[in-house]
C-alpha cells in the first residue's frame, strides 16, 4: 500500500467570482439589449423579460465558460512568474468566444426576427468593442481577488508555519527528556560499568553524543544527510547495546547525497517507531535498514513484526515530518506497508 498526498488544483477562478458574475452579467445583458433593440426593450413588461431571459442566457453561458478557461489555465500556468502569460493567452480565448457569443445573439435575433430586429453592423462592431473592455475588466477583478487570496492563504501559511515549528519544538523538548529513554540508557550504562568498564565507557561517549545533537537539534530548521547518519550511528549503539543480537541495522547510503538535507531527528523518529511497535528476538531479530536511491530518497525500513498488544500511537513524529515537508513546499513522504515490510520513503532536499 502506498500513501502520499496530491496537489489539490483549483476548481474556481476565484471566490469572490459569482460577485463579479452578479456585477456584470445583469449590466452587460441590459446593455447589449439596450444597443440590440433601443427604446423597443422597455416599451413591454413581456419584451423586457423575455429579451432580458435569452440575452442572458447566453451571456452566463460565456461568463461561466470563461471561468472554466481560467480554471485550466491557472493549473496549466501557476506560478506567479507566468501570471503575465497566463492573462495574455487568457483573454485572447476570452475575447474569442465574446465574439462567437455575440454574433450568435446579433445575427440569431436577425435571423429570428426576434422583436422586428434587424441587425445594425456598427452597434454590432460596438458591442464586440464594449465585450472586449468587460473582458479585460472582468478578468482584472477575477485576477485581483484570485491574487489577493493566494496572499491570504500565504499569510495564513506563515502563521501555522510558526504555530507547528512550536509544536514541533515542544515535541523535541519532550523527546529529549524522555525519561523512559533516559531511565532504559542509565540501566544499561550501571550494568556495563561493573560487567565491562570499556563498553561503559563506549556506551557513555554514544550517549553524550545523542544527547548533545538532541540539545541543538531545535536551532536549525534542517540538518545534512551527514549529521543525521552520524546521530543515528550513536542513537542505535544505545539501542543495541540493550537489545543485543535482537536487533540489527543496515545501512546503504552514497556519499554523494551526504551533503542533502532533511529536517532533524527524523531518522531517529522512523527507528523509535520500528522499535516500539515490533517485537525484538534474539532467533527472530528486527531488520532496520536505511538506504538511499538514485532519484535522493531516503529509504528507512524494517520487517514486520507487530507485538500481539499493539502500542498505543498518535503518531505525532510521522505527521510532524509530513507536515514540515508540506510547509517547505517539498515532495511529500511516501509510506508503505505489504504486510511483511514497512517502510518511509523520505525524499532529500536539495541544498
């Protein structure tokens, strides 16, 4: 099973679309029934609906396709350097289909002899030249209110942004007293003092060293590939110096993504989640693998051996790695599970 998250595109030019379309629909329908049939249009009750009814009609149907227009060009050209292009190539097609709009209401009344019309060539050059101003018009409020959105979600951004660089603070600070892993830590360190003084002292330089990288690990929104590897090393001499030949750890990195970076402790997150909800046997030992691939991933996995009790988990760490990922507007994890091999696949960041 893979998990990963999606671009959600856009599905309205804006929100603040249907007021423009409120705003100029009902005045440009009156308007062009005003330039089509003059003084004709007010002179009935029944001439003013219906001509106001089928004008309109048409022109909801060009506004509306004009938006959809949008919509596929705002995902084609997303980006705020291509807006120019965007808006040019946008009202070239909206221009377009303004006028097939129109010759449509002009030369169809024409045809119809809708309310005695005959067409007029000149108010029908006006009209072409009236639509194409509402065109621009139209799409400077719709572009103005979808710019001024993407400001507001980018200011709400910032604000969570801060809100979870917090959270995620407080969840270090938490991890780093952890006292059931200082507890398990002190355990093995007695034990080994008075059994074997040079693993003691091994065991507490191993130590010394996790403890010091989890101290800085909040000064800095990223590490390298590096620096994490070299914590994970000491983070996992500690584990396997308490759960022996129980537990094992593969490692397959290419020295050439050493320098890419990674948000912190997120190599000892995916360990401590692969220790705590597997069962670690001496006959039946829990395989950690870490590894990289050709394309900068990051492969952390582990085989599958769940504990008959499961561990309760509110798996905090991985949505905090996906969250800071979202944020920095990188490539999402991937999580995988075939029931024999779980595994996360983290991309690496560029530096």
């Amino acid at each position: 099973m893979e998990v990963f998250a999606e671009d959600i595109k856009p599905l309205s030019y804006s929100k603040k679309e249907w007021i423009i379309a409120v705003i100029f629909v009902p005045l440009f329908t009156m308007f062009l029934n005003y330039v089509l049939f003059g003084s004709a249009y007010f002179s009935s009750l029944g001439n003013f609906l219906v001509a106001t009814g089928l004008t309109a009609v048409v022109v909801l149907i060009l506004y509306v396709s004009c938006g959809m227009i949008a919509v596929v060009l705002r995902n084609r050209f997303p980006k705020y350097s291509q807006a120019f292009k965007r808006i040019l190539i946008g009202l070239a097609i909206y221009i377009s289909i303004t006028i097939a709009a129109l010759s449509i209401i002009f030369w169809g009344y024409d045809y119809t002899n809708f309310m005695d019309y005959q067409i007029n060539v000149s108010k029908y050059i006006w009209a072409l030249i009236v639509g194409a101003v509402c065109n621009i018009m139209a799409t400077s409020l719709n572009e103005g209110a979808a710019f001024y959105e993407r400001w507001r979600e980018v200011v709400d951004e910032a604000e969570q942004l801060k809100k979870e660089n917090l959270q995620s603070q407080l969840e270090g600070l938490k991890g780093q007293v952890n006292p059931h892993f200082l507890f398990n830590s002190l355990n093995s360190l007695s034990s080994l003092i008075s059994d074997d003084p040079a693993k003691a002292e091994k065991f507490l330089d191993e130590m010394s060293k996790v403890y010091r990288y989890l101290l800085r690990t909040n000064e800095d929104g990223l590490t390298t590939l590096q620096r994490e590897m070299d914590f994970i090393y000491s983070y996992f001499h500690l584990l396997k110096t308490r759960y022996g030949d129980g537990l094992n750890l593969t490692t397959h990195i290419d020295e050439r993504f050493l320098d890419y970076h990674l948000p912190p402790l997120t190599l000892q997150m995916l360990v401590e989640n692969a220790v705590k909800h597997n069962m670690i046997l001496k006959d039946s030992p829990l395989q950690i693998m870490i590894l990289t691939t050709n394309s900068a991933k990051l492969i952390v996995s582990n085989n599958l051996q769940r504990k008959d009790r499961m561990v309760a988990s509110n798996k905090v760490g991985l949505t905090n790695i996906v969250k800071k990922y979202r944020l920095m507007k990188q490539e999402e994890i991937m999580v995988r599970d075939d029931g024999k091999d779980f595994a996360v696949i983290v991309p690496l960041i560029h530096p």
